[in-house]
C-alpha cells in the first residue's frame, strides 16, 4: 500500500493543483498496470454516523480498502474493528486511539472524517497538508473563519475533498436542479427552505467521572474546557444519538447540521454555490436559561437576498425537509426523507419535459461513489471544500443574525459583515487557550 499512496496520491495531487483533466492522467497510474485499484482508506470517528453510515457503505466499495481506525472510546473503536474484520475475513486492520497518528502514515490515500463538528477542520487540514484526500461530515465546522482556512488549505494542497452529504444526490433534488438550472420554471425569484425542528433543550450538566473507554481531553480538543458529563459526549457503550449535537461548543444544531443538506441544495440551483447572499435577517428560540445542559436553537427563521435580488427563506419546519424554487415562469417542490408533498410543480408539464441537447446535466452519484470517483479519475467531487464552506457559512450567518437581533449587510466576497463589529468578532469560534497554543 505504501507505494499506492506515494504513486497514486502524489500524481492525483500534482493534476487536481495543475487543473489537468481526467483524460490526461496515464494509464500505468490510474489503470490496469497500476499497483492496485483500492483506495487506502484511514477512518477516523467511529461514532453512529461514522459506523451505521460511512464505514458500513466504504465496506461494501470494492474500490476502497479499510487500512486504519481511529477513536477515542476504545469500545466504539472494538466495535468498528469487528465489522471491518469480518469484512475482510481476517484480523488485519489497525486501530488507533490518536488522529495524528492515522494522519501520519504515508501509506493511506485518504480519510473518512466521521468525528464531532468541533474537530472537523483541524483532523481535515492536518490531513490535507500530508497530501491526503479527505471526505469530511457536514457540517464542515463551526465557524465561517475556520471553514475559510480549511477552503484555502484543500486549494493550496490540490487534494481531492468531499463534503459527505447526500442530499443532492437524491433523485427529487437532483430533478429540482436541472429543471431549475436549465429554465423551466424561469429566472429564479423565490427559494424555501425547511428543514426538521429535531432540537430539544434538556440536557444534564452535572459533571461525572469519565467512563473508562473514553479519552476525554482528546475528545474535547479545541472545545472549551468543561467538565465531563455524558449529555456532553455520547452514550456509554452505545451508538444512539450523541449528546454533543445539541451542545453549542461543538455542534450549532439544526441551523448547520440539516442545513447543509437542504441549503446545498438551495445554493446549487440559484448557482451561487461558490458565493453567498449579501444580506440575511434571522429570529430563533433558544432553550430556557437553567432548563439543563443543551443550548442549541429550538427554532428559527432566517431571510436572505442575493445580490440579483433572489430571496431565500430558511427555516425549521415540524413536517421536515424540503425545496421549493419559485421562478416567473412556475415553481418547483420536493421533500426529502419526509411524508409531504412529495415532488411538485405549479404545472405537471415541468416535471415531464424532456431535456433537451443543449440542457446542462449534474452527475448522479452517492456521496462515497463521487468521493472515490474523484480520486481514481483525477476530477474535482461534486461538493468540495469551498462549497461545503459556502454552504455551512449560510447557517452561521443566520446563527450570527439571531444573536444579534437585527439584518445584517454580508459581503459574500471577504466573508465579512458590513459595519458591525460585533457581528465580525463571532465569525471566530472559542478554542481552549492550550489548545491554541499547542496548535498554533
């Protein structure tokens, strides 16, 4: 495998930098005389998502090999290695209790970033600056000044970089895009958003002795120091839904979380998904101050215009996800994961019109397929870096509006509010200061 990544990563990272296309990448590298045709894959957060989700789908890719595991609880990480183990049919696969240490190795192609959103950005850049391609959870971090470093670090190394969400690869999504982009409902006036109302305050905060399996100071990271409680982390010995999704020192909710599913979506159709609006209003509801541990938005609405007038309106919605576009010429719905409308027009002619030679076409692929894609064929993934920032900044901005409880004025292209100072400060997530330090 050593020599896989030092042909194959180095060659990919040399033609992704240099904007070579596809069809120029030689043969010997990519095709039947390369050493081997399976991506090394290093897994790194073995969380619910990171097993029920991404390393089940990775076993079933013949073109992916698992080489490492990595996590903090040591039962979690067990757990993995069963399922990899019996996989493979063999007791190979190494595991590993420190990020750096899978980040280090020469002979991986590439990282799967399952772990909490507060350590998104420093496993991914790390990974990155090593030469590494990178599929990361969304939402991709925690703050629009991070997601700008991460944007700029993945562009300067030439690495391919996926943001793992799946949403626009859903058949409703993927029809909504191209009728929309192709005209068939006219210029695009009016999008709406909704996304699951799936928070809940609660929480206990009272501290607890760490469990046994678990390496808290490395789960906590860059977070705030704060003492260990299990609504904090995640349940003991178990894989249901993790308390530190509601906390807001490592997740911001609802607002990022579903939001980079449904506004990748929104930003794609209006392409502007390398950009953003120029201006957003937002109100939300937090949880009752002493009410417990969680702090997350309960509900919110956000407003945003683009700069060619386009509004967008965001918010949490009881009945769950979904698009609709509105245009002169008609509009267009589509839920996703939810019972609703289902896939709509203002007439039934748009969702049967026949593209045509001329219209563009968006490729089809799951989230993995396309990361892999990717890699093996020397293209960029259909959401990178950038728009995997674009879109998560959308949530924050909004995040920000709420906090400061009035419009704000956003200029898409230095990624900094106009006239508000305050607003500016909390582009920057709080890092523990020895965390900063030892990472500077």
């Amino acid at each position: 495998m050593k020599r896989i990544a030092s042909t194959r990563r180095g060659f990919l990272r040399t033609c992704l930098a240099a904007g070579i296309a596809p069809a120029l990448v030689p043969a010997k590298v990519l095709g039947a005389d390369a050493p081997s045709k399976r991506i090394a894959m290093g897994m790194i957060g073995l969380g619910r998502q990171g097993i029920h989700a991404n390393l089940a789908t990775l076993l079933g890719m013949p073109e992916v090999q698992i080489v490492a595991l990595c996590d903090v609880d040591a039962w979690r990480l067990n757990e993995a290695k069963k399922r990899v183990d019996a996989a493979y049919g063999n007791n190979d696969c190494p595991t590993y209790r420190d990020w750096r240490d899978v980040v280090a190795r020469d002979d991986i192609d590439a990282i799967m970033n399952s772990t909490p959103d507060h350590w998104h950005v420093p496993i991914s850049i790390a990974a990155v600056r090593t030469g590494k391609h990178v599929s990361c959870e969304k939402p991709l971090t925690l703050s629009v000044a991070e997601g700008r470093r991460l944007a700029d670090a993945v562009k300067a190394e030439g690495v391919v970089f996926r943001t793992d969400t799946e949403c626009r690869s859903n058949a409703y999504m993927h029809k909504i895009t191209e009728l929309v982009r192709n005209g068939y409902v006219g210029k695009v006036t009016r999008i709406d958003v909704g996304v699951p109302q799936g928070d809940i305050g609660g929480g206990n905060p009272d501290p607890m002795l760490v469990p046994e399996d678990l390496n808290y100071n490395m789960w906590l990271g860059p977070a705030p120091q704060k003492p260990y409680t299990l609504d904090r982390v995640h349940p003991v010995r178990s894989l249901d839904r993790p308390g530190w999704m509601r906390c807001r020192d490592t997740c911001e909710g609802m607002i990022t979380n579903w939001g980079t599913h449904m506004l990748d979506v929104a930003q794609l159709v209006n392409n502007t998904e390398r950009t953003g609006p120029v201006e957003v209003e937002a109100t939300g509801v937090y949880p009752k101050p002493g009410s417990g541990l969680w702090n997350v938005l309960l509900s919110f609405e956000a407003h945003f215009r683009y700069k060619d007038g386009v509004t967008l309106r965001y918010h949490a919605d009881p009945k769950g996800a979904y698009i609709k576009v509105t245009g002169e010429d008609g509009w267009i719905h589509g839920d996703w994961l939810r019972k609703g409308v289902g896939l709509a027009a203002s007439d039934p002619a748009i969702l049967k019109a026949k593209p045509k030679d001329s219209d563009v076409r968006f490729p089809q692929r799951t989230d993995k397929e396309d990361f892999t894609n990717a890699i093996l064929n020397g293209v960029p993934t259909m959401i990178d870096a950038e728009i995997g920032h674009r879109t998560c900044s959308m949530g924050q901005i909004a995040h920000i509006a709420i906090r400061r409880g009035k419009k704000l004025a956003w200029n898409p292209d230095n990624e900094k509010f106009a006239n508000d100072d305050e607003a500016n400060t909390m582009l920057e997530r709080p890092m523990r200061d020895d965390w900063k330090k030892e990472n500077a």
